[in-house]
C-alpha cells in the first residue's frame, strides 16, 4: 500500500487532528472509497482491540468472497491514486522517484537524518546514497553538516525551500481531508481506518525487506 508514498503526512495530519492519534499513514482515495456502503460494511465488520489490534466481527454479514473484492478494488484504486500524486509531485519539485521519497523521509524525521539511515530506507549503496544527496543538495532541498557531538558522523538536514514547497504541495490536501473526515466519520471509526492503513504499512514493510533479500531476475 505504500501509505504515506504521495507522503507529505497528510493523513496523521488530518487524523491527529480529528482523533487524537498520531499514525504516519498514507491518506488517499481508499478512504473515499471506503465511504460507500459495500466498503463501509467492511469496516463495520472490525474492531478496536488494544491489545490484539484488529479483530473480524462474527458472524459475517457479508460474504467474504465478495468482502475480498471490494477490498481488492478500493486498494487497487488507492495505488492508482498515489502513484498518480507521486508522479506529479516529481514533476513539479524536479526530483526523482528516489529523491523524493528522500525528502519525505528527511522531512519526517524531523527535518534531519544521516547518509547511512537514507541509505537503508531507500536500499542504497552508500556511494549511490552519496550520489543522490548531491542531487538534492546542488538543488537546493538538503544541506549536509558535521553532527556536533560527533564530528565523524554527518547529519543531512532538509531546507527551508524543501519544506515551504512539500507544504505548499501538502496543504491543500490537508485541509480538503480534514473537512472530509469531520463530515464522513466519526472518531471511533476514524481510529478504525487507522488501524487498518497501519497494520497493512506493517504487512507492506515486511514483505519489502523479504524482495530486497531476492536476487534479481537474470537479464535476456
């Protein structure tokens, strides 16, 4: 699901500020999708447990044949959508697909990160993780700095112009999802969707790491 891949921290903007809850989450169509009455009947059909986490409701109202599709189509969709916005936002912050998600990570560590954390997020070697930071930096997104309490350990901070321009990119979403999940859904279930869209991160990250121990497929 790649949530938070259009990233920008739309969504644990948006829930935070609705539930109190602070999930890194991607926010996108999914949650549109998911306001119609077969996708709402999926999540009606799950619980909250603080200490199992999601839990299917018995007995099923709905066929899980037919669960299974609409869930397979809104998440179908969902990628479609977030690939869209991440192609864009490329184009418009002259980057590529790998700078971009660098500055997302940068940016939400709190502006600032190191070449040898970047490297491993993204699976870069480090020359080719030295490589991109000049990219960013001849562009005016990063800027790199000895750490002052370890003078061998370098510390890659993100820009005031990376910032102002993920922000202005940002905002509008932001502010749009917000409104929409006031109107839409209530708190109980906006923690639900947040639960959902984070354990499927969970699920997505591990089977990430289980590619990147792959060799790749041989050339013809």
């Amino acid at each position: 699901m790649v949530f938070a891949r259009f990233g920008f921290r739309a969504a644990k903007a948006t829930l935070a500020g609705v539930c109190n809850t602070d999930y890194r989450i991607g926010f996108g169509v999914v949650v549109q999708y998911m306001s119609g009455t077969t996708s709402m009947n999926l999540v009606e059909r799950f619980r909250v447990s603080s200490v199992r986490g999601w839990e299917p409701v018995r007995p099923m109202s709905i066929e899980p044949a037919r669960i299974a599709v609409a869930l397979r189509k809104a998440l179908e969709f969902y990628h479609g959508t977030i690939e869209d916005l991440a192609r864009e936002s490329i184009r418009l912050l002259g980057v590529n697909e790998t700078d971009r998600r660098a500055l997302e990570i940068v940016l939400g560590e709190g502006k600032s990160t190191t070449p040898g954390m970047l490297a491993e997020r993204l699976g870069l070697t480090a020359a080719g993780a030295t490589v991109m930071l000049n990219r960013l930096e001849k562009q005016g997104y990063i800027a790199r700095s000895l750490d002052p309490t370890d003078r061998r350990r370098v510390i890659v901070v993100a820009t005031d112009l990376a910032a102002r321009r993920m922000q202005e990119l940002i905002s509008p979403l932001v502010d749009e999802g917000y409104q929409m999940m006031l109107s839409w859904f209530d708190p109980a279930e906006l923690e639900m969707i947040a639960g959902f869209l984070t354990r499927a991160g969970e699920l997505q990250r591990t089977h990430r790491q289980q590619l990147r121990n792959m060799d790749p497929y041989p050339r013809h």
